[in-house]
C-alpha cells in the first residue's frame, strides 16, 4: 500500500456514513466518492466524484470502502472489484457480517471489515468520543491498521472480534433493544399528554424504525438473536406473574436485580 499521505480511497455510497466517511477522510488521502444517485455528490468537498466504472479504474484505489446498504453490499463488490488492481484492499462498515466471512475468503483478495457502532440515527457524528468501533481479526494486517489510526482520531473504544464473535456481541447489543422498541411501538396509541419517559422511548423507537428494513430484518433473523428474544419473553412472563400476585417483596427483589445489571 502507498504512505497515508499518498494513499487513494474510493467511497461507494454517499448516504450517511458515506458521507461522514468522506469528510473524515478528503483532507488527508485522495478520496473519490461512486454513487448512483448523483445528487448526493453534490456538496462533498475535496472529493473526486466518479459516475462510472471505468473512472474507478483509472483512478486505481488502493482501498475501497462499501457503505451502501446491508443488502446491496455483497452485490456492489461483485460489480466494483473487476475494476479494481488485485492490490485494493475491500472494506465494509456493515453492522451485521451475515455471509461476509465466506465471500471474502472465496474471492481471495485482501479485505477489512469494520462496524463503527454509532449509526447516524442517535450518535452525535461531531463528537463520537467514547463511542464504539470493531474491527474484524481475520481482516488485512495492513487494512487494520488504518482503520486503527483512523478510529482514534475520533477517541473512540477500539474492539478487534472474529465474525462470529461480532454477530454474537451485535445479536445481543442490538436486538434487545431493537425488539423492545418494536413492541413499545406494537403497543402505541395516541397520548394526548405523554410524559417524559414516553416521549424518550418514543424517540428511540421512532429512530430505530427509520433504519433500513433490511437492516432491521437481518439484525433479527440473526441464528443468535432467538435466545435474546427468550430471555426478553422470560423476563416479562416473570413480570407478569409479580404483577398478578401483587407481591411487594417479588418486585423489590426483581428491581434490585435490575439496578445491579444497569450499574
């Protein structure tokens, strides 16, 4: 790979992440961005912006990074990476790896695969410190280091996991909270005097349904979510039968056993 300051880095998708992608990235490394929609070219500063393959080709990345959508990320790959040298090294950003491992491996070429785990949707992109990131172990040597460099400008928490232990830690740390507001919002009705805490989980259940539905269904459909959802249907079973025998010292028990696994 060339040295940072000479290094070429091609963006595919310009939506949210790309977008922060880009403008993290244009001032230190020669950065084009591809999209299909050319009105999301527009305003990126310092960018190259490409609106067919063949400028991919000429321009010659030395990295490629795919922030489309979950579901067009394998599919988008399989149409770049004839235009690209053998050299390129392919990243991915996406919060479920669900096929990845094995399509990186049989199509031979280096790779690194990230999570940056604050979605546009509730992190504030202008200051990120002391949010998350993962980077994949089986990733490039080279490709993790960059995206090491890169993470910490932002002094985010660095986490390095296999891909299977990423979808195990996403299965827990993302359809808990996603299947809880699903049910928050499957309870709905209109409030005309809603208190503070509706209106907080409204927000957030508000804020996860306007994630890609793709997103949401593969996040789910996870072979490690099903245990999640047990133990969210065995916690409100147990809830329920407090409730119904009106046991005070059940529910001081149950909300002390609560606190402690929120401290």
């Amino acid at each position: 790979m060339k040295s940072p300051d000479k290094m070429k880095i091609l963006v595919i998708g310009a939506g949210k992440m790309g977008t922060w992608l880009i403008e993290s990235l244009c001032l230190d490394y020669e950065v084009a961005a591809f999209d299909a929609d050319l009105n999301r070219l527009k305003y990126l500063f310092n960018t190259q912006k490409f609106v067919s393959r063949d400028e991919i080709a000429e321009f010659n990345p030395d990295m490629i990074i795919n922030a489309v959508n979950l579901e067009r990320t394998i599919p988008v790959f399989n149409e770049i990476v004839p235009f690209l040298s053998e050299k390129c090294i392919l990243a991915d950003i996406t919060s479920v790896k669900n096929g990845l491992r094995n399509f990186y491996l049989k199509l031979g070429r280096r790779f690194v695969s990230t999570h940056p785990m604050f979605g546009p949707t509730f992190a504030n992109i202008k200051s990120l410190a002391g949010q998350n990131a993962i980077i994949i172990s089986e990733s490039d040597e080279e490709g993790k280091a960059f995206f090491r460099e890169f993470f910490s400008h932002f002094d985010l928490n660095i986490f390095e996991y296999s891909f299977t232990e990423h979808d195990e830690t996403i299965a827990y740390s993302l359809s808990i909270p996603f299947a809880s507001s699903m049910v928050f919002a499957a309870c709905m009705k209109k409030q005309e005097a809603p208190g503070t805490t509706f209106k907080k989980h409204f927000e957030i259940a508000r804020g996860v349904l306007s994630e890609d539905d793709y997103l949401l269904s593969e996040i789910l459909f996870s072979p490690y979510t099903h245990d999640q959802i047990d133990r969210i249907n065995e916690r409100l079973n147990y809830l329920k039968e407090i409730i119904n025998e009106k046991s005070f010292s059940k529910m001081k028990r149950f909300l002390d056993d609560l606190r402690d696994n929120i401290k």
